[in-house]
C-alpha cells in the first residue's frame, strides 16, 4: 500500500511511522508512506498557503491553488483509491473503516489547518472526510497518524503473529479481554487458573465470555451495531 500525505507540518510527521510496528511495514515494503510539504506549492515567494476568509471572521483557509496543484502533480504518478480529508465533521473513524480502507492501495491524506481548506477542494478532490472523534486537534496531522497506524498494522505481513489483528478490540464489535504475564501471583492478585491450566479450549471459551462481560459494562453500544 502506499499513502501520500500533504501537510504544512511533515516534521510532525516524522516520529510516529519510524518506529516499532510502522516502521517493520516500510523496511518489508508493504507500506509506503511519503510526506509532502504543501509550501512547495505556494503561490509566492513568501510562501503562502491560506489566505483570509470570504465574509470575514478569525481564522485562515487553506487556499485552493496550491492544493489543487500538489493533488493534481500527485495524481499524474498514481491513481488513488482515496483522497481523504481529515477534519473533525468527517465521519467518525472506526475499526470497520480501518478493515475497509486496508484493502486499498493507494490513499492520499490532506491535513488540514486553521479553520480548514476551501471548500471547493472538498467538493472538486475529496472523496472521503474522516474525523478521529468529537474533539478539535490544531491539525489533521495527528489524526492522519492514528488514521495510518490502524490501516497499517492491518496490512498482510505487518503483524508479527498474522492472526493477533482478528483478536483485536472491535474486531468482532467486542472489546478484547483481559490479559496476563508472569508472575502468576502479583502481591496476592492472582491469574485466573483457567489461563494456568493449559486448555486452549476453555481458555477461548474464557477469553469469549470477558469480551463479552467487558462490551456489555463499558461499551453496549457496540453490541446494538450490526
Ligand atoms: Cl481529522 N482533524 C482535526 N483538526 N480535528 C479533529 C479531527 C481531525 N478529528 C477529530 N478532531
């Protein structure tokens, strides 16, 4: 898979695909990620990007031409399955957005700022507006990191032990059960002995059972989806 991201901030960028499970993907060559500055695309010399809004009001957009002109250079070298928006009134990430989008193989990102981009790249570009929650980030950069991390570690090869993702949180639209590691006894807290005993069907049975305990309490939403 590959995913370009076009940003005013590629150094926020930098530290969360260099590392441990994002990282593994690049060097294997299942996952490409490219940053792109979108200053390469300003409209002048001093480098500009946004511009004051129409009707006035705080707050800079991100203007038109030089996103324009970076989608349109970006999609002579590539066909993208995607181009997604992140800003916070787009729909709300989850899991089966991960799934579905980890079966692409290529996605564009746009990282918005300020009070966002024109609306005519949304409706001209965009094919899909993602938000990570009801909460507002300064930018899409950080919502553009988890947005890749979850797709990421979805990909064929990523994960060390391959089945590990099918037993993750919301994969079933339950949450994970609880884990233990060594010692067994923990200043008198112990582990459930059927984790002890060496049955791998009662401990799936087990592990069934908490997931299902652990939606209900926390989460029942997630049992009324489909
Ligand atoms: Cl994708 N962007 C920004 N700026 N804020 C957000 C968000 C995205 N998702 C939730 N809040």
């Amino acid at each position: 898979m590959n995913i370009d991201i076009i940003t005013v901030l590629p150094e926020l960028l930098e530290g969360p695909f260099n590392h441990s499970i994002m990282k593994r993907a690049q060097e294997k060559g299942l996952l490409t990620i490219q940053t792109h500055n979108l200053r390469k695309w300003a409209i002048n010399k001093h480098m500009q990007v946004d511009d004051y809004q129409f009707g006035g009001g705080a707050g800079m957009v991100m203007m038109c031409e030089p996103l324009a002109n970076a989608i349109d250079e970006l999609q002579e070298a590539k066909k993208y399955d995607e181009i997604i928006y992140l800003t916070p009134d787009g729909k709300t990430f989850n899991q089966k957005a991960a799934n579905q989008l980890s079966l692409k193989n290529n996605l564009l990102l746009i990282c918005g700022h300020y009070k966002g981009i024109d609306e005519r790249i949304r409706s001209q570009y965009v094919t899909m507006e993602i938000s990570i929650g009801d909460y507002v980030l300064s930018g899409g950069e950080l919502a553009a990191a988890i947005v890749v991390d979850a797709i990421g570690r979805l990909l064929p090869g990523v994960l060390n032990d391959e089945t590990s993702a099918l037993f993750d949180s919301f994969q079933d639209n339950l949450l994970a059960p609880p884990v233990y590691t060594r010692p067994a006894d923990f200043r008198g807290d112990k582990v459930p002995d059927v984790l002890l005993q060496g049955d791998p069907k009662k401990v799936a049975e087990w592990r069934h059972e908490q997931s299902l305990l652990r939606t209900k309490t926390r989460r029942p939403d997630l049992l009324e989806e489909e």
